[in-house]
C-alpha cells in the first residue's frame, strides 16, 4: 500500500498525486494506495495517517515493514520520515521539508488552498506541534527514497541531501519545488515503493 501525503495548502489534486494514481490504476492497483486531504493541524495529520495505516492492518492484514510505502511532498515529506521511523517502513520523500518547524514559521496566518478557494489557516501552535514530532535522521537509510531538485525555489535542496545522505534516489538538475517532471521519476519511484512480491 502507498499513503500519499501532500504538501502545505496543497491536496490529493495536486498534480503528483493524479500522476501517481493514474499509474497505479494501469497497473491495477488503484486498491493499493490512500491520498488523504491533510488537515492544516500537525498533529491531526499525523494522526489520520496513523489512523489509516492502523485501519489497513485491521481489515487487510497489511504489515506496514513489508507491504507499507509512505510517499510525501514537502511538509508532507516530513510527515512521511515522521510516520516511517515509527512505522519502520519504506518511505519517498519528494523535495521534502526537513526543518519544518523552522521554515513553516514563516506561514503561520490565513492562506488560501492551492486547488480550490477554501481558506486555510495555519495557527502559530501549529509550528510547536512540528517542532514536537520532529525525529532525527533515517536511522535506516535504506528504506529511503529521497527526490529533490536543485532548482527548488522554495527549499534548500542540499539540506535534504544532507538530512537523507545514504538514502536512494536522486538529485536533479534544475527542476522546480514541484517537481513537474515528475511523471519522468515515477517509474523509479513506483519500483522502490511497491512490494518486491
């Protein structure tokens, strides 16, 4: 199973993720993956990931160390490290936040979401929350898959290939906080998430 998490004010729209279900979907396994929308609460998305991954477990049998690929863009990258340290499963980080509390400081007010108008409001204890859950480097980078672009106009792409030394992937030339050649990497990216079996 995939848990896609997406970025600040973004959502299961985004363009990633419709690549990636379109993917799964002509592999046939449209099944196997979950793109919540993430609540603007730290905290509470942490939770709803918890919460669905414990649900899988229940009523599919899933063993999150073998069956569970947790993918995150951004600060959803950050809730993915998060959740595969303590889920010790495999994650994908894509151009992923790696201080959030730090650099989402800076976002705390009213905003507005990226594929709709719906308000989001982004609470000064929400960065407390980030700073909470904050976990150390992958103590197993081999469970990592870290894509990051040099040209990210948001993030500083040589702290995540500092934070994720060790761990597979790629650094990319040029590129775009958004990664709009993503479709390029999927095929890469699906083969270390998806169960060797």
């Amino acid at each position: 199973m995939i848990l896609y998490l997406h970025g600040f004010r973004s959502s299961p729209k985004s363009h990633k993720a419709t690549l990636l279900a379109g993917a799964l979907r002509e592999r046939g396994l449209e099944g196997e993956w979950i793109a919540p929308q993430l609540p603007a609460s730290p905290r509470r998305a942490i939770e709803l990931a918890d919460y669905l991954i414990e649900q899988a477990r229940t009523t599919r049998g899933m063993e999150p160390g073998r069956d569970l690929a947790i993918m995150g863009s951004s600060l959803g990258g950050y809730y993915a490290t998060c959740l595969a340290e303590r889920w010790k499963c495999r994650a994908i980080v894509l151009n992923p936040v790696v201080y959030a509390a730090r650099d989402l400081a800076t976002q705390v007010g009213e905003h507005t979401m990226y594929h709709s108008d719906d308000p989001f409001v982004f609470l000064p204890e929400y960065v407390d929350e980030l700073a909470e859950m904050a976990v150390g480097r992958p103590a197993h980078p081999e469970r990592y898959y870290l894509l990051a672009a040099k040209g990210d106009e948001v993030l500083d792409w040589r702290e995540m290939a500092d934070w994720f030394s060790g761990c597979q992937g790629r650094i990319l030339e040029g590129g775009d906080h958004g990664l709009s050649d993503f479709e390029q990497w999927l095929p890469e990216v699906l083969a270390f998430a998806l169960p060797a079996s």
